[in-house]
C-alpha cells in the first residue's frame, strides 16, 4: 500500500489542484495523508472535501516534524512524500507502485519538478529548469539528495534511520540531512517519470531562500564532510558560484592591478564552461534570450551564495539550527 504523506501550512490555493490531481490517477491500494500545520486559512475545510485522512498538529512545528507524524499514522508499506505546492503529474502515483512492484529490493526512489512551474515569471521558469538539468542525466540515475517534494522510500526504512531531524523548523536542509543518512546504508534513485510541476520562488523570495540554505547547508557540510553529486548543491555549482563571486571582486581591482585583469577572464572562462551543460540545456528548450538573462541571473546568484556560504562558514562553531536569519 502506498501512503502519500503531505505537510500543509495555509495552502488552500493549491488544495484543489494537487488533491485533483491525485485522485484522477489510478492506483490499485493508496491512501492520502494530509498533515496540517496549524493553517489560519481554510487548507483543513478543504482538504476535508476529498477522500483523505487529516491530521492536525496541535503546535506549529515545521514540515519535517508533520512528514514524521504522517509517517507514524500511515498503514502503508511504501511512503510517498509530496509537497503542498505540487501538481501530480498523470501516472506518477502508477510510476512508484510499479517502482517498487517491479523490484522488491527497491528502498528509495525520488521523482523531478518538470521545466514548466506552477507559476509563471522569469525567475521561477529558470529554477525549474535549473533543478531538472542538474538531476537528470546522473551516473547510474544514483543520486545524493531526497527531495520531498516527491519522493518514495520504504516505511520500514525510513523509521529504521530515525525519519526527519525535527530540530529543523522551516523548510531548509532537512532533506539533504536525511538523505546523507539513507546514503549510509541504500542508495536513492531518480526516477523521471515521477514528474510534478511545482511553485518556484519569485526573485525577492529566491534571494532569502538561498541564504539561509546555503548557511544550512554549509553547517551540514562541516558536520558531515560529504558533498552532494546532484542538484543545485553540485560541485560545478559550487565552483561556478566561487568563480563568480571573486570575478566580481576583480573588478574593483582592475584599474590599479594588471595581472588582475587577466585573472578576472580565466575566473569568468571557468564560470562559463562550469554552466555550460545547463546553459545549453536552457538555450535549447527556451532560446537564447531567456538563457543570457539566466547566465546574468546565476552570476548574481552565485555572488549571493559565496556571501552566504562565507556567513555559514564564520557562524558555523556558533551555530544551532534556530539562529540563521530568515
């Protein structure tokens, strides 16, 4: 049995649509888990129209703390976690049964946010399609991250490696952290044909988004000394993001350093070939404009990070989850 486990928090407006969008599939044994957050909007009232077990928290605790409470209440042997700002797309459900059916070895398997988001704009078109290029295409479809967005793992195992780290409040690195603990015993697949179209954050929200993120992330790195082999947290990303941020500071030099110069162009040279695979992927499927505004976009990116990632770094022998900036 299939239990499909959904934290919410005043997710009302996207209800119908994910809620539609998983009960038109077909799918022999399933049930719907809806954990409420303490919502102030009408997500409950809502949600309730559908065929669908709701929990309600009694206190505000975080997405990672409602995944495990659905955990906990699920009596299926198979947990499908799906964030509230999806849609489904049609036979994913399918996908994951089959997933599992077909290789009862299987433990772990994650879908991928298709290019096109829920929502429209510049910014959140070039998220998703930043996301979807860096995990497709990877070495034997194994991959470091377990995105919850839309993710799959046996019940079984997720209890046996102490499901989400409720010490993370918001939605930060709370997958990341328990995909580097699946990693130490089962491997997570990606499975492409598990697809939802997601909401992507708007520019303002990105830039916050990102910071505290990438702060996180680095404490993690720090506790666990692994980098991830997929997703924005790669290590070409990484390096394009280290290229783009002393570029940056190479122009204030280049008036008074001569060698300056020709270090602002190998840096900019290796921050191009960095992004070339994702670049292309863009130019390709959306056209040239739309992939030189998303260079320029990662370039500002990418300064923004190596702040973060300095912030992270400095506060890290301070740090506790509760005290980045949100």
């Amino acid at each position: 049995m299939i239990s499909i486990v959904i934290p919410t928090y005043n997710a009302s407006g996207f209800m119908p649509g994910l809620l539609d969008s998983i009960f038109k599939q077909v799918v022999d044994d399933m049930e719907v888990i809806i954990v409420d957050d303490c919502s102030t909007d009408n997500t409950v009232e809502i949600a309730g129209r559908y065929p669908v077990r709701i929990i309600r928290m009694e206190k505000n605790g975080g997405p990672a703390k409602a995944r495990n409470r659905g955990v906990e209440a699920a009596q299926g042997d198979i947990i499908f976690f799906l964030d509230s700002d999806v849609i489904v797309m049609d036979g994913a459900i399918k996908e994951v049964e089959d997933y599992f059916k077909n290789d009862p070895s299987a433990q772990c398997v994650i879908g991928i946010s298709a290019t096109e988001p829920l929502n429209k704009g510049f910014v959140p078109k070039y998220m998703a399609m930043f996301e979807y290029i860096h995990l497709v295409g990877t070495q034997d479809s194994k991959v470091s991250v377990f995105a919850p967005r839309c993710g799959a793992i046996k019940k079984e195992l997720f209890l046996k490696v102490g499901g989400y780290d409720e010490s993370y409040i918001g939605a930060d690195v709370e997958d990341f952290e328990l995909a580097r603990r699946i990693n130490k015993t089962e491997s997570i697949f990606l499975n492409p044909k598990m697809i939802v179209r997601h909401q992507f954050a708007n520019f303002r929200t990105a830039l916050k988004i990102y910071f505290r993120r990438t702060v996180m992330w680095v404490h993690l790195f720090f506790r666990e000394k692994k980098l991830d082999n997929a997703g924005p947290t790669s290590p070409a990303n990484g390096i394009a993001a280290i290229c783009a941020f002393f570029s940056f500071l190479l122009l204030f030099f280049l008036p008074f350093i001569g060698i300056a110069k020709y270090m602002f162009l190998f840096l900019i040279a290796v921050y191009l070939v960095s992004n070339l695979k994702w670049w292309n992927f863009m130019r390709k499927e959306a056209g040239l404009m739309f992939a030189l505004r998303a260079i320029l976009l990662n370039y500002f990116l990418g300064i923004e990070i190596m702040i973060s990632a300095l912030y992270g770094l400095l506060s890290y022998p301070f740090s506790n989850k509760e005290m980045i900036p949100g």
